[in-house]
C-alpha cells in the first residue's frame, strides 16, 4: 500500500511530465503555425517558371533561377573551404589535445566565433575581403565570410562525433599496433562517419539560409549570367566565383525593404516557401544520411 508521501510525489511527477509536455506542444504548435503560414501564403506563388527563369525573363521581380542557384554555389564553395578546417580543428581537440592554456584558447575562441551575429562577420567580411584585399562583392567574398560563421558549428559537431565513438576502438587499434595517427584516420574516423555527415549537413541548412553575412560580401545584385558558358574566368560565366551573387534569402530581404517591386509581397513569399522547403529538405537528408550511414559502417540492420 502507498503511503501518503509516495502518492503526492507521484502526483508531482504526473504534474511536472504534464507541464513539460505542454510546454514541447507549445513549441510545437508555434513552429507549425510558423511553417504553415510561409508554405500555404507561397507556394501558390511558386511555379516551374519562377524557379528556372531570372527575374529579367519572368517580368518584374518574378523569377528566382539565379539567385537559387548563386544558394547553392556559395553553400558548395563554403563547404569545401571549411569541412576540412573544422575536421582538422575537431580531430585536434577530441584526440590530440591535452587540457592547457592552448586548448582552452581554442576552445574559447571557437566559442567567441560561434557567438558573434552573422551581420558582425558579414561587416568583418566587408572590410578585410571586399576593401582591404579587394575582392569586391563576390562569391568568393561571401564563401570566405560563412566560412567564419561555419567552422566553429562544424568544428563542435566534429569534435562531439569523435568522441562519442566508445574508447574500446581506439584500445583495440592500439593492441594491433597501430599508431594513434592511424587509429584515428582508420577506425576513429570512419566509426564517426554518420556524426560528421549529419553535421554537414544542418550547418549547410544554416548557411543556405544566411542573408545578414552576404549583404556586405557578396553582393545585392546578379550581372547577366550565362548558364552554358563554363568558363569560370569569363564574366559572364555563371560558374565565375569573382562575380557579385544576390541570394535567395539576400532576395527576399531586398524585396521587402526596397519598395520598388511591384509584386514584392508574391515574390517574397514565394522565394521564402521554396527557402524553408530546401532547408526542410537537408534536415530530411541529414536524418537519412545519417541513419544510412551507420547501419552501413555498424552492420546493423
């Protein structure tokens, strides 16, 4: 039989779980309303014309085909340039390095990086890259600024990934002689795979959706591409990364704010239904990805 005590702290309990789940609901209800409100007031809005053509060839400021793909070519350039930096910093910290002044250096400029609002590196990015070195409002500008906001993102996950492989491997790759370079580079890391790639993938989520960093980086404007030239030295070559690239989200804060547009409103949220749409779509692939990649390096089914 319960005793008096027992059965008010189960009514606690009972009481506490409600709250908590009231509260995950809240949360939920706000990101549903938020989600549903964007899709269902744009994707009436959204056709296969208005992603493939260029607001030139649509009439007015219809048409988003350039400023989808300047998304992606950034992301990808941005990637590239900072995976292997975060790896690299994410195998130092979770392998190599011992607690010192150096290390919790690191760890708190990291921390400092990932604190500092994308509009701070973006002016950052305006002054070093676009002045002092002259780069102008180009692509390879705005790479170089979402590099700062992505590497300590990136370095986290990596570092976490690497640790939570169980220290038995690195154990059993020692017993086979294996130096600690090679530990890592042949168990640790592969182990760690599915974390990593789950990583990359919501930060690419964050930097496709970043706006604030690329106004003063890479620009507010497109010059007339031409998607079949692939000479990435020429101009007018859309694979040229030295040429101002106007965003999707750029796009849509500019559409909002300079009142010249005359369908503005359409084009906004239209562009911004097809924003949460790829940003909802990497979160699904990162889940997959994932889950993928560790029944294939675990065996599990």
């Amino acid at each position: 039989m319960k005793t008096t005590s027992q059965k008010r702290l189960e009514q606690n309990n009972k009481l506490a779980l409600l709250g908590i789940k009231a509260m995950v609901g809240f949360v939920v209800l706000i990101l549903v309303a938020l989600l549903g409100y964007i899709l269902i007031t744009g994707l009436p809005h959204v056709s296969w014309k208005f992603l493939t053509t260029s607001s030139k060839e649509f009439g007015a400021g219809g048409g988003i085909a350039n400023q989808l793909f300047n998304s992606i070519y950034i992301l990808v350039i941005t990637l590239i340039i900072s995976c292997p930096l975060a790896l690299g910093a994410g195998i130092y910290l979770a392998e190599f390095a011992k607690p010192s002044l150096l290390t919790r250096t690191i760890r708190t400029t990291i921390e400092v990086l990932s604190s500092l609002p994308s509009i701070v590196i973006g002016l950052f990015g305006y002054l070093v890259l676009v002045i002092k070195f002259q780069f102008d409002f180009s692509i390879i500008s705005g790479a170089f600024a979402l590099m700062f906001v992505n590497i300590p993102l990136l370095t986290r996950n990596s570092e976490e990934a690497l640790r939570a492989v169980p220290h038995s491997q690195r154990e059993a790759g020692w017993a086979w002689g294996l130096s600690k370079t090679k530990t890592v580079l042949k168990i640790i890391l592969p182990a760690a795979v599915p974390g990593l790639v789950t990583g990359v993938i919501l930060s690419a989520g964050r930097i496709f959706g970043e706006a604030a960093a690329l106004i003063f980086t890479a620009g507010q404007s497109t010059p007339v591409i031409s998607y079949s030239n692939w000479n990435p030295l020429s101009p007018t070559s859309f694979l040229n990364p030295m040429r101002p690239a106007e965003t999707l989200a750029v796009h849509i804060w500019k559409l909002n704010t300079d009142g010249i547009t005359p369908d503005a409103n359409q084009i906004s949220s239209g562009a911004s239904a097809v924003l949460i749409i790829v940003i909802l779509a990497i979160i699904l692939l990162s889940r997959w990805l994932g889950n993928y990649c560790y029944k294939k390096l675990s065996g599990t089914k």
